[in-house]
C-alpha cells in the first residue's frame, strides 16, 4: 500500500516529463440556496434547495501528439439555478466531453483536432463552465440545459483549433445546434457549423467573434407547430463577439450574442443576450464579482439579472462563494431572488506517467 501511495504522490513530476501517462483531476461541488423560485409552478415545493456537482477530467495521453480526453458530471437535481423552477428530483449524470484529439506545437503557433463529444465553440463561457474557473454560482442567461441558445451539455463532433502568433481561430462540425442538443440516437440530426477566432491585442487583452448556423429544430420540440416546414429547411443563424481583459486584481469578461430562428407557420424567432462579468481581488484569499445581464426577445418580455458574489478560499484546494441573485421581467414584476452558498474542491490530480 505504501508504494502505491508513494506513486500517485510523485507521479506529477514523472508526468511533466513523459511523453505518454494517464491523469486523473475532479472538482466537487456543494451547494445551499434559498429561493423563492421553486415555491412557484411547476416545483411548488421547499425555498430550500440543495444539492452537489462532481466533474471529473480523465485525460490518457497516448504519446506527444495523441491523446484521449474526457469530462464526465454528475449533479443532484435541482441543482443549477435554472433547475428551481422545473419539476422533479434524483440523479443525473453527463458525459460533456470525451474524444481524441491530435495536436503540434511549434514556437508561437499550434495545431488541435479532436473529434468525438466536444462543448460547442460558440461563445467563450464554457471555458469557465466549471465551479472552480466560474467565479460567480449561476451562468449567464444564454447557456445552460432547457431552452437556452447555448447548451452546456456535448455535442458530437469534430473541431479544428489553430492558433498563429496571437490570433485564435476554431471551426467546429456537430450533429445538431447547440441552440437544441440531439444525441446520437435522436432523430432529426443535422450538421452545424461554428466557426470562431480572437486576437490577443496585449497581454491579459482579447477580442473575439464566434458565428453558428444549422438547423435547429425537430419534429418533436415544444416550438414545432403543425404544419411547419421540415426542420432542415429551417437554418438558424446565430453570432456573438467577446472580450476578455485582465490586469493586477481586475478580470472582466463580456459576451454579446445574436440568435435567429427561422420560422414558417408563426414569426421569426429572435433574441440577443448580453452580459459582463467583473472580478476584483481583494487580498489572495479575497474576491468580489458581479455579472449584470439581459435578455431580449421578440415573442415574449424581456429578462434583466444581476448575480453578486463573495468569494473566499480557505487554502489552494477549496473556495467558499456566497451570492445573491435578483431576476426581473415584466411579467413577473417582483421577480425572483436567490441567496446561496457554493463549497468547491479541487481534489490533488492523480498522475500516472509511462515512459
């Protein structure tokens, strides 16, 4: 048993140097909230909500240039914010990303393709879809599971990523939009496009763009009325622009977002969500963060939130956030308000190196 130990604890340094190993990181995840949100239809149950999150990130490298990656989630339900408000409880768990992936790296330029279960490469906000990266709890306005333009869930695919000095470029093929995520046994799967790039203007300075189309409805959806035409007759054509910029204690974050979903039977479907995020650091275990934003569409009222967030981070492995979250339409003119504490761990990586 001790030799055993003795390997996980040193094997970081062996995997720094070899050229083929397997690593094992996770983060997990606790939350308690207190909301008014599922006291309302359709939950209609306790304003006391809690629940856990657990991701973990496998990663086998195969040798310099190949590799085989994965991020598989479990969560109680309800957990996420937008979960207050639907019906249900238990279990669920994800596979967000699992596929292999070919890269070279040559002075400032590099080249990735990976193909399998890919996060969609629209927009820039799932790069911190994990609890330890997000320093806020909910998620901005377009991404998440029910309905939103973005899903946080995988998508299958292939993605090309290249970047040339300080340009970024991605394009990414998928089986279905990520405005409407279909698995590989659904029916009415067809291609989407995203194409996205960024330049880094200075350091801790860029400026991004991202672009999708593809159809995005099936015969099954909510929205599919009788008599619409086919679903791959009906593109949707969405584009969001970004921005990141981070210096001495300040990171700020943005993301302005356009979606068009085409129609027949009834009008044109469109929507442009926006929002910015804001982090200041206070003291090394110290920070404050707010995200203001709003949603806009042409079928129904607007939405405007704004989520603010102390964090604190007892040592490396662990941060403490508690926030309040107040949500406003004009449909619901005393909204909703949300207080909640989130425990996030990042457990020590587990290494194994292969020479």
């Amino acid at each position: 048993m001790k030799y055993l130990l003795l390997i996980l604890l040193t094997a970081p340094l062996f995997s720094q140097e070899a050229e083929a190993g397997f690593e094992l990181r996770s983060t997990l995840s606790g939350i308690g909230a207190y909301s008014n949100i599922p006291e309302t239809a359709p939950r209609k149950g306790s304003p006391y909500v809690g629940g856990f999150r657990a991701i973990v990130y496998p990663t086998w490298k195969i040798n310099s240039n190949w590799a085989v990656t994965g991020a598989i989630q479990a969560y109680s339900r309800p957990y996420f914010y937008e979960q207050f408000n639907t019906q249900g409880y238990g279990f669920r768990g994800d596979i967000l990303q699992a596929h292999l992936s070919y890269s070279r790296f040559w002075n400032k330029n590099s080249l990735v393709f990976r193909a399998g279960q890919l996060s969609s490469a629209f927009g820039s906000f799932l790069l911190r879809y994990d609890d330890a990266a997000n320093p806020l709890i909910g998620l901005p306005q377009a991404y998440g599971y029910y309905y939103k333009g973005v899903t946080t869930l995988g998508l299958l695919g292939a993605q090309v990523d290249v970047t040339i000095d300080r340009a970024d470029l991605r394009a990414q093929l998928t089986n279905s939009s990520p405005s409407n995520r279909r698995n590989i046994f659904d029916s009415d799967q067809y291609g989407s496009w995203t194409l996205g790039g960024g330049y880094t203007i200075s350091q801790g300075f860029r400026m991004g763009a991202s672009f999708n189309r593809g159809p995005y409805l099936h015969r099954q959806h909510r929205f599919f009325r009788k008599g619409e035409a086919p679903p791959n007759t009906l593109p949707a054509v969405n584009y969001g622009f970004d921005v990141q910029y981070g210096h001495g204690p300040w990171n700020v974050y943005g993301e302005w977002q356009r979606f068009f979903m085409p129609y027949k039977v009834v009008p044109d479907f469109i929507q442009h969500i926006g929002y910015a995020e804001v982090r200041r650091v206070l003291h090394p275990r110290w920070y404050v963060a707010v995200r203001p934003g709003y949603l806009r569409a042409t079928s129904f009222a607007g939405d405007n939130t704004i989520e603010i967030v102390a964090g604190f981070r007892p040592n490396r492995f662990q941060l403490i956030k508690a926030g309040y979250t107040a949500f406003r339409n004009s449909r619901n003119p005393t909204g909703s308000d949300t207080f909640a504490v989130q425990l996030v761990t990042t457990m020590v990586p587990i290494s194994i190196a292969a020479n």
